[in-house]
C-alpha cells in the first residue's frame, strides 16, 4: 500500500509538472499570436527637415530692420528672412544685404529653404526689369 502511494503521488506530480510546462508554453506563444492578430503599425515616415524651393518674380520690398523680404510672385507674395549667409547677386556683381532696398520692382530668382515654417533664403539673383514694350505705332 505504501508503494502504491508513491506511485500515485509521483504520478500526479508528474501530471502537475505536465500541466504547468503546457500553460507556460501555451502563454508564450499566445502572446505573439494576439500581436500577430494586431496591425502591423508601419513606422511613421520622418518628415523632410527642410525642403529646398524657388521663388521667381518682382522684389517687393525690402525691410532692413527685420531682413524680411517680399517677393511679388505669380501666386502672391512670399516673405523671406534674409540671413549674413544669403547670397545676393545682379549679373556678376555681389550685393550686400542694404542694397536690396532700391531694388524694388526688379525682377529677382530667390533659392531658399522652408524648415518649421520659416522661408531663409540662400540666395538672391537680381535682374533688372524688363524695359515697358513700346506702343506699336499705325503707319
């Protein structure tokens, strides 16, 4: 009897290891199928930090105390902050920024940079307007 006791007791511990060893597995691998089961989230595309752009028409205005510069373009005028860094050219010439100011109305090609909302420019090339077409006379 004493024997047969063992036997049971070994067996049933043996059951209850069993028993243990399965819901661990079971636990294991039921977590990454309910992951599995979710959506893939895709990673989040970044955000270009800044994008070059160009903006072509008729300088507006120049505001020396604020470096802001407005360009009178096809769509509307952009303004711009004009940095120590901007390059400014009319033809061959190198301008400071303090000679924007009596080149209002001429034409002007700005490379610039958005990032977070702000438009720096990199550079400025001035041309000079377009001389006004002359009236074609009748003979």
């Amino acid at each position: 009897m004493p024997r047969l006791i063992r036997v049971l007791t070994l067996t049933s511990t043996m059951l209850a290891l069993a028993a243990f060893a399965t819901a661990q597995t079971s636990s294991m691998t039921a977590a990454p199928k309910k992951a599995a089961s979710e959506p893939a989230k895709k990673p989040a595309k970044a955000a270009p930090s800044h994008t070059s752009l160009v903006a072509v028409g008729k300088l507006a205005k120049f505001d020396a105390t604020t470096n802001m510069l407005t360009v009178t373009t096809a769509t509307g005028d952009v303004m711009l902050s004009v940095t120590p860094t901007t390059k400014i050219q009319e033809g061959s010439k190198t301008l400071g920024a303090s000679n924007l100011a009596g080149d209002a109305g001429k034409n002007v090609r700005v490379s610039y940079m958005e990032k977070d909302g702000t438009k720096t420019v990199e550079a400025i090339h001035v041309t000079a307007a377009p001389a006004p077409k002359a009236p074609k006379g009748k003979k």
